[in-house]
C-alpha cells in the first residue's frame, strides 16, 4: 500500500518521459561500477595486506580524495552550469575548457608539492613514502577527465565510457598484480594508469562529439577562476567532511582503526553512488528548465528507498561482514550502524542541494550551507580530539551531525519556497 502511494506521487511515467532519464541512466551504469569495483577492490586489498598496511594504503587514498577536490576546484559545479547555458557557442565551450585544463595544470602541480613534501618529511610513515608519491599518479588521471563537460552538454554516456574503462582496468591491474603485502605499491600505480588512460579517452570524446580544446588568453583564465571561486569553497567544505575522518584517524590513531573506519566509509559512499546518478543527473537539467515539481517528486522518492536500505543494512550488515571481510573486521560494524543514519541524511540534502537551489535560482543557499557544515565537522572533529575520543564510531556520529546541519540549513531556506512554487504550477 505504501509502495503504491509513494510510486503513484513520484508518477514514474512522467519522470522517465524527460531527457534526464537517458543521463540518470547513464549515470546510474557509473554508480554501479563505483560501487561494484571498491566492494571488490576492498575485499581483496585486506585479505592480502592485512589490516596495518590497508591502513596506510587506506590513509593515502584519504589524501587522495582531498587532493582531487583540490584538482576539481569547483568546476563540477560552475563549468558544468556555464556549459549547460552556453552550449551552442563551441567557441565560448573551447576556451573555457581550454582555460580550466590551466588552472587544474597549476593546481596539481602545487598539490604535487604538497604531499611530496609530506611524503619525504613524515616520521609515522616515512617507511612508505613512496606509496603517498604515487598517488599522484591517478590524481593526474582523475585531475584532466572532463566529466563536467559532458555533464553540462548532457551528454554523460560519453563520461560512462571513460569512467567504467578506469574503474575495470584498476580492477582487473588489483587482481592481476597485488597478491600480497608486498605488492603494496602496485595499488597506486594500477589506479593511475586507469585513471590516466581514461582521461585520454575522454579528451578525445570532446572533439568526437564536435567540441575542440582552445588555448585560452589570460582572461579566458581569469573569467574560469572568478566563475568557479563560491563553488570551490562549497565543494571543498564538502569534501572537508566527507573525507577528513579518514585522514585524522591517520593522524591520531592506529592503523587498525584508520583500516576499520576505511572499510566502513567505503560501504557507505557505495550507498551514497546508487543515488548520485539522479542528482548528477537532475542539476544541468534544473539549470535550464527549473522544474521544481520534478525536484520535490524525486526528493521524496530518493528518501524513501534510503529509509528501506538503511533498515535492510542493519538487519544484514551484522550477517554479512564477518562472512565476507572475516572476523577480525567485526569492529567495523557498529560504524556502519552509525553511516546508515547518514546515508538518509546524506539523500535528503544531497537532492535539497544545488538540484533544487538550481530550480529555485539560489545557488548560493547550497553553497553557505556546505561550507558552514564543513565548519560545524571541524569544530567537533578539534574537540573529539582534544579530549582523545577521536575513535572510528565518534567520526561516524560527527559525519551524521555534519549532514544533519546542511539538510536543516538547506530545508528551512529552500522548501517552503519550492513547495509555495510547486502549488502555484498545480493551480
């Protein structure tokens, strides 16, 4: 009964009618790699390294994550939206495309910097520092793979085609290459020649489709960096959250429990990519049309289906972790008890993000949102630590409180103006 009602409100029909369906399918093929190939991946790694070397392999994918929203600086977000706009001027998408490869280029290499620095200078793992140096690898991959080009165009089987190719390759070079401890650095460099041959493929889809790469003028560049200035800061204060858990648990505590915490923050961004291909998906679009009826619909259906996940992951997630990971994993369920909470939190303002500021025409709601949340995490995240309470279920509860902040920020500015929109187009 309460199946039917909810599907009956989305009206399924209608939804797969839009263009956005073709995209949110074709994200959903990504999604589902993304979460196939790290469940894999994971298996795998700690049953041949073993809990202490995860953890340090875990701890500099942590860095790596960082580094790439660096890397990203925002232009998932604004050259996605500007592309979308302009997309029948190849000239404007030429040098803007042209101009963003620059400014990556140059944050790279300061990011290269950065952790080559931290890799030659740190005591705690200065055994390994050549698994943090290398790691640069597929930041250069991931840095250069224009997904936001064929997101704004709305054309993302193309990003398919390159995404899935990397994720495969890293797969199959995992199994084919590391069989024990001591092929640790082979994880990192497997990851970068996928994510290398990968961004090769996708620059050569952008002429395939008939766009071309200009060399930009310096206020090509300078236009490029103020567009994307505001999203840099959200999409940092995002990752700020979703990813300093890891990288602190580095810093203060044991490898075992960096190794606990990575394997249940891995299950849990699997859950958050079987809903990103609708949000993905849903943002260019809202951009152009501002369809806020088709927002609030799929809103209320993405939360439903996380509520039921989340109720059939508490029942199963005791079973199913010992059996797969091992027993000696066991510690790692009571974190995900804790990540299922976030998950729902994580849809519900996740879709009341920049899809919906997108319909409504205030992306700078989404934007004050996440970086005020990203302050709340660091502000306890200081004070866990502190007190030496920085364990992996302690930043499990902070990453819910965080989410929690961004959803409350985001539904009391953005709803009653989506739905006041939303009664006006029904009468």
């Amino acid at each position: 009964m309460f199946a039917r009602y909810v599907m009956r409100y989305i009206d399924v029909k209608k939804i797969f009618a839009h263009r956005i369906a073709r995209n949110a399918g074709a994200v959903t093929i990504i999604q589902l790699v993304n979460y196939v190939t790290p469940l894999l991946v994971l298996v795998h790694l700690t049953k041949v390294l073993g809990v202490e070397l995860y953890g340090v392999v875990a701890f500099s994918m942590g860095i790596l994550q960082l580094s790439l929203t660096l890397m990203d600086f925002g232009f998932s977000l604004s050259a996605t939206q500007k592309i979308s706009l302009w997309r029948d001027r190849k000239r404007y998408v030429g040098r803007l495309i042209g101009a963003v490869f620059v400014i990556k280029f140059a944050l790279f290499l300061l990011v290269s910097a950065i952790v080559i620095t931290y890799a030659f200078c740190t005591d705690k793992y200065s055994a390994y520092y050549l698994v943090f140096v290398l790691s640069l690898l597929p930041v250069f991959g991931q840095t250069f793979q224009p997904v936001w080009f064929f997101s704004g165009i709305e054309r993302i089987r193309f990003v398919t085609i390159f995404m899935v190719t990397a994720k495969l390759l890293y797969v199959g070079f995992i199994f084919l290459f590391v069989s024990d401890g001591s092929d640790y650095l082979l994880v990192p460099l497997s990851n970068g020649a996928a994510q290398i041959l990968a961004m090769l493929l996708g620059v050569l889809l952008i002429y395939h489709v008939g766009y071309y790469i200009e060399v930009p003028r310096i206020r090509d560049v300078r236009y490029a960096f103020q567009i994307t200035a505001g999203f840099f800061v959200s999409c940092l204060s995002v990752t700020a959250y979703m990813n300093s858990g890891i990288v602190l648990l580095g810093l203060f505590a044991t490898p075992a429990t960096v190794a606990a915490y990575s394997m249940a923050e891995q299950i849990y961004k699997a859950m958050q990519a079987v809903f990103m291909p609708i949000s993905q998906a849903v943002y260019p679009y809202m951009v152009k049309e501002r369809n806020v009826a088709l927002i609030v619909r799929l809103t209320v259906g993405c939360v439903c289906l996380a509520v039921l996940g989340a109720i059939l992951g508490y029942a199963l997630f005791p079973l199913l972790v010992p059996m797969i990971f091992g027993a000696g994993w066991g510690a790692a369920v009571r974190v995900l008890h804790v990540f299922l909470v976030a998950i729902i939190v994580h849809v519900a303002a996740s879709m009341s993000g920049y899809p919906l500021a997108a319909a409504l025409g205030r992306l700078h709601v989404a934007k004050r949102s996440a970086v005020f949340g990203s302050l709340v995490y660091m502000v306890c995240a200081v004070a866990l630590v502190v007190a030496g309470q920085g364990n992996a279920v302690a930043f499990a509860v902070l990453m819910v409180v965080a989410e929690l902040y961004v959803l409350l920020h985001r539904a009391l500015v953005l709803w009653p103006q989506a739905f006041k929109l939303r009664k006006l187009s029904v009468a």
